[in-house]
C-alpha cells in the first residue's frame, strides 16, 4: 500500500482518487429530490423530471464508451479536471436556469457527461491495484458513488426548505467540482507510457466481452427492477407510508453495504465464486419477494436483492480488469458497462408491467429469465 518505484501513485493513493471522484458526481441519483420543483419552477412539462434523468444516464453511458481512448491519450488527471468543469457547469447553469430546457443541457447533458468521464476514470483507477486487493478497490470506489447520494438524501430535507432549491444546487456545483479537482490532484497525470502499452495489448477475445455483458446485465437487471418498483411492492402487501419508506432505505442500504462488501470478501474467495453467491442471493430475494404475504418478509427480501445489486456493480469491474488486464480494462468496460445501461432503461418499463404479467408475484418470477442468462455467462467464464 506504499509508493511504488519508479515514480507511481501507490494503492491508497489510487483509490482515494476513485472515492473521492466518485463520492462527488454519485450526486447525480439524488435529481429526484429537486427534480418536481425545477420543472416546476421553469415551466416544463410535469413528468419531465425522470425523463432528463434517464437522458442522463444515456449520456453517461455513452461518454463511458470513450473513457478508454481517452485515458490513452491525456490521462486520467486531465480527464477528471474534464468532469469537474462539466459537473461544475451542470449544476451551476440548472441553479440559475429559466428556460424549459436548461434541466435538459445542465443535468442531462454536462451532469450525465461528468459521471460517465469520473466513473470511467475512478474504475480504471481501481483496476490498477494489485488483484489481491482489486475487489476492495473496485468495492470502495463503486461504493463511494452509492454514498453520494444517500449523503444528500439525509442532509437535503432540512436544506432544500431553508435555502431553496437554486441555492442548494448553486452550492453543490461548487462542492462536486471541488471534491472532483481534489480527485485530478491525486490521480496519474501521464499518457504517453500507457498510450505505448496499450499499442502493444492483444486484442480482447469477444466471447469474454459477450460473457460480462451478459452476466452484468442479467444480475443487475432484477436489483433495478426491484429499485423501479420497491414501494408499491411494500405496499401490496399491507405496509404502510413508514414501512414503505423504509422498503426504499432498506434497499439502498443494502445496495451500499453490498458494494463495500463483496469485493473485501472476493479478494478472499475468488470473483468468480462471489458472483456465483450474489445471483443465488438475487434469487433468494426475488423469490422470497414473490411469495411474501407480510411486511416483515418484503423488507427482508428487499434487503437481500439490494446486497446482491451492490455486490454485482462492484464484482463485476473486478472481474473484467481480472480477466483483460489494467491496461485493456477502460476500453472493455465501457462496452461491459452498457449492459448496465440497458437494464436500466428497461428496468421501470418491467416492473411498470408487473400487473399487466398477472401480478407482481408472477412478474417477480419472470426474472428468473435474466439470472438464468447470468448463470450461463458466468459459467463460460469459469471454463475460459
């Protein structure tokens, strides 16, 4: 954990970058705080407020495509000054924004393209520690991204009626793009040793692209499901406002804990024997959440699919670096990553579906499909 020869950032430095980077644009999933009154406040239509979030997370996606050629080229210093101006951007021009699209250019466009440039970066940043510790570096660093927006979900109900929402989001400019700035000062500033390398990498045997793709698509599919859908779960089985509540705090919190978990526990255990017990516990959970017939049982189930979420988004950046190397892993991952996006997308329109399929016991089970399809990629890992 110490400073390597020959000049490099040691492990802790690494990580703490990637934390820190990420700990800041995480803010994004906490949109849905102040989403209702921007879109009230400048004059958009009601239900835009999820649809410049989901347009976010295509941008995000898509930039993340690029994060590998552009880590080639100027590093990962000069890419996280990159994100901290965008983030900055964002969010400074959503806080003093009137027109009906502003949300749309800040949030969505500048805000999206500032978390797919930090993640990809804090990711690549992880997947440079030794593999004996690569599983707690990639379980801190996605772990950190979860964080932020708990941290804003405590902090914003006693800001956002005090201040207003133009001066809590002013106020979070400044602070993401000083914390990301922090995260570029303690990141590699060079590019030229790896663009050299990087000339000289085997290319990537498909199959194992097509394999992550798989497993990470079909073992977060059913978690975002679930997120998309936790409330009204709770609530068809008697809950009340408190307890639904808590069905969505249970859920995150397990996202959480799982994330910081999973990968301490693969550094012991192998990556690929801690995903095969995230989908297994995936499948517990969705189970238990098909046939529950009391709260107690539902909070529990949502508790368990939220660990194995978590576990998957921080198992399966490990993996890939583990089996493509550090130096492949930003370009593969941005193709791994889409699978992400993908359910993501798809996940409301699924669990909006739920009562069409007969219920949401019998949609539930329908996500038996994807993790079926995990199971298979991770089995074609194991024998390649």
């Amino acid at each position: 954990m110490t400073r390597p020869p020959g000049g490099r950032p040691g492990t802790v430095r690494l990580v703490a970058a990637g934390v820190v980077a990420d700990l800041a644009v995480g803010t994004l999933f906490a949109w849905s705080l102040v989403a209702p009154d921007v879109v009230a406040d400048v004059g958009a239509p009601r239900g835009s407020g999820p649809a410049v979030f989901a347009f976010a997370l295509v941008v995000f996606t898509v930039v993340l495509l690029g994060v590998g050629r552009l880590l080639a080229r100027v590093g990962p210093r000069r890419l996280l000054v990159g994100a901290g101006l965008a983030a900055g951007a964002g969010l400074g021009l959503t806080a003093a924004g009137e027109d009906p699209g502003t949300p749309w250019v800040g949030i969505g466009l500048l805000f999206g393209a500032a978390n797919g440039l930090a993640y990809g970066v804090a990711v690549a940043l992880a997947a440079r520690v030794p593999a004996a510790h690569r599983g707690t570096a990639s379980g801190l660093v996605v772990g950190a991204y979860a964080a932020g927006p708990v941290g804003l979900g405590l902090v914003a109900p006693h800001v956002l009626p005090a201040v207003g929402w133009r001066t809590s989001l002013a106020v979070l400019a400044g602070l993401v793009a000083g914390l990301v700035g922090l995260a570029a000062a303690l990141a590699p500033g060079g590019a030229g040793e790896q663009r050299r390398r990087d000339r000289a990498e085997e290319p990537v045997p498909r199959t194992t692209v097509a394999a992550l793709w798989v497993l990470f698509a079909g073992g977060a599919a059913p978690g975002l499901v679930v997120f998309a859908a936790a409330a009204p779960l709770a609530a068809a089985r008697g809950a009340g406002p408190a307890a639904a509540g808590a069905a969505v705090s249970l859920l995150a919190a397990g996202n959480l804990v799982g994330r910081l978990g999973a990968g301490w526990w693969s550094d012991r255990v192998g990556r690929l024997p801690a995903l095969a017990a995230a989908l297994a516990a995936t499948a517990v959970g969705v189970v238990g959440l098909a046939v529950a017939s009391t709260p107690a049982v539902v909070l529990t189930g949502l508790l368990v699919v939220g660990l194995a979420y978590g576990a998957t988004c921080a198992l399966v950046p490990a993996a890939t670096a583990d089996r493509v190397g550090a130096r492949a892993f930003p370009a593969v991952y941005g193709r791994v990553f889409t699978a992400w996006g993908c359910a993501g997308l798809l996940a409301p329109l699924l669990g909006g579906r739920m009562a069409d399929a007969g219920g949401p016991p019998v949609g539930l089970l329908l996500l038996a499909v994807p993790l079926a399809l995990a199971a298979i990629a991770l089995a074609v890992l194991a024998r390649r």
